[in-house]
C-alpha cells in the first residue's frame, strides 16, 4: 500500500513536472533574424559595391573612348586645315598663272623712252606715280642722255644715288629687268637711305610691269613694313590694290583701296584710289 503512495507522489510529482516545464517561456527568436539581417546587409554592402565598380570601369571605358574620339577628330580638322591652306595657295598660284597666260606677249618698242615723256602709246600704268618727281622732259631734237652707271666692281657708296637715278630712268624706259638690277644693287649698299623706301617701291615696279603681279604686292608690302612713314607708303598701298585686281581678287582690291583712302584721304594715290574703287565696285 506504500508502494502505491510512492508511486503516485512520483507519477504526480513528474506531472507537475511537465506543466512547469511546459509553462516555461520559449527563447526569444531575434537572435537568428538579427545575425540574418547582419548578413542580408553585407551582402546588399557587397553587391552595391560591385555595382558601384561596374559602374566607375563603364565610365573610365567611355571615357577613353571619348578621348580617343576627340583626338581623332581634332587630327582629322589639323588636316584639313592643312588642306585647306594648301588649296588656297594652289588656287592663288593657279589664278596668278592663268593671269600670266591671258596676257598676249607685248611686241617689243623700238622707240626709246626718256623720263617724262612717252613716244609709244603702249598702256604703262606704272608710269602714273603719284609723288614721284621726273626729269624733265627732253625734245625731240637733243638726244636723251643716259645717266652714267657706275662699275659693279666699285658699288655704291652710301649717299651716291647714281644707281637708283639709272634704276629709276630704266624702268621708265621699258627695262624692268635692268633696273630691278641696279635698284636692288642701291638699296643692298643704301638699306637706310633716304631714298632707300622708294628704291623698293621701284624694285615692285619692275615686276608690276612684267604682269608679275604677285611678286610686286609683296615688294609693295615690304615698302609699308620696312618704312612704314616713308612718302612711298600711299603709293606703295594704291598699286597692291591694283596688283590685286589684276588678279581677280576683288575683295583684297577693295580693302586696300579703301585703306589708302581712309588714312591718307589727301594725298594723290587716294585720288586715283577713289576712281578705280568706283570702277571696281560698278
């Protein structure tokens, strides 16, 4: 009979047992889904990062591509430029020849030409220089008298002006080759003379008479750079205007002609500018 109590107080004390255990809280389950986030959030972390150096090499590749791009295309403009300037030359040079090639040979004149006067009735448009003081002129029945041209050997001293009075007198006379020879002699020995601006202005002379136009507006030219107050300067300006329109380039013609008029209104080439600008423009 005691052995039935016992066992019934065990049986009983096991039952009571299972409700306190049963009764007992449950572990809290935030620590497995906090460690989950932990690792959801790393893992987010990564693949942003990733995406983020994805990203950044894109930009670095088309970058490179860009650059690339740019240099190409700036190498491209470099030569065309170049070809551009290229052309323009060649067209220059083309419309030079063409004008060389329209003009008919001229016979050649027997009659001799003195400073001042003119026995041909041949155009000579470079025998019209405003400023330029001829000699006077000689009848027909004294005979010219040249002026002696001293020896090659001995040169010019600085002050003789023999030379350029004989240049001058030879480009007056239809020998432009002569006198380009003799002037350029003068102002090689004389290049800060008194006279020396208008020994380069004769000098492009020379070729304006032999329709080598370009040749004589970059003599011209040289007369403004190197003198740039020099009497010669007006002069010098109204016959590139002319050399230009020789060469059908209208628009240089003008700007120069409108240049001489516009700061030497008063002197004689501004004159004959304002005559021929009008001829030009129509």
């Amino acid at each position: 009979m005691q052995y039935i109590r016992i066992l019934l107080v065990a049986i009983l004390s096991l039952g009571i047992s299972g409700c306190f255990a049963s009764k007992q809280p449950e572990q809290p389950a935030w620590g497995g889904s906090e460690e989950w986030r932990l690792k959801s959030l790393e893992e987010n972390f990564l693949n942003f990062k990733e995406g983020l150096r994805q990203q950044n090499d894109l930009i670095e590749s088309n970058h490179k591509d860009t650059t690339a791009q740019i240099e190409k295309l700036e190498n491209r403009l470099g030569e065309l430029d170049k070809t551009l300037a290229e052309l323009k030359e060649n067209q220059q040079k083309m419309m030079a020849v063409k004008v060389e090639e329209a003009v008919a040979p001229e016979e050649t004149v027997t009659t001799e030409v003195v400073m001042g006067g003119n026995s041909s009735t041949e155009e000579k448009p470079w025998m019209v220089v405003p400023g330029e003081n001829p000699a006077p002129v000689q009848t027909a029945s004294k005979p010219a008298v040249s002026t002696p041209v001293p020896s090659a050997a001995s040169g010019p001293s600085v002050g003789n002006d023999d030379l350029y009075k004989e240049g001058v007198r030879l480009v007056m006379n239809d020998q432009p080759v002569k006198a380009r020879v003799l002037l350029e002699k003068y102002l090689a020995a004389n290049p800060s003379a008194k006279l020396a601006p208008n020994a380069l202005y004769w000098i492009g002379e020379t070729y304006y008479s032999e329709k080598g136009f370009a040749q004589s507006i970059l003599k011209f030219k040289e007369v403004s750079r190197r003198f740039p107050k020099a009497s010669k300067v007006p002069a010098a300006m109204l016959k590139i205007g002319l050399a230009y329109d020789k060469l059908g380039d209208r628009e240089n013609a003008l700007f120069y002609l409108r240049t001489l008029i516009e700061e030497y209104p008063k002197s004689d080439p501004a004159k004959i500018g304002r005559e021929r600008l009008r001829t030009i423009e129509g």
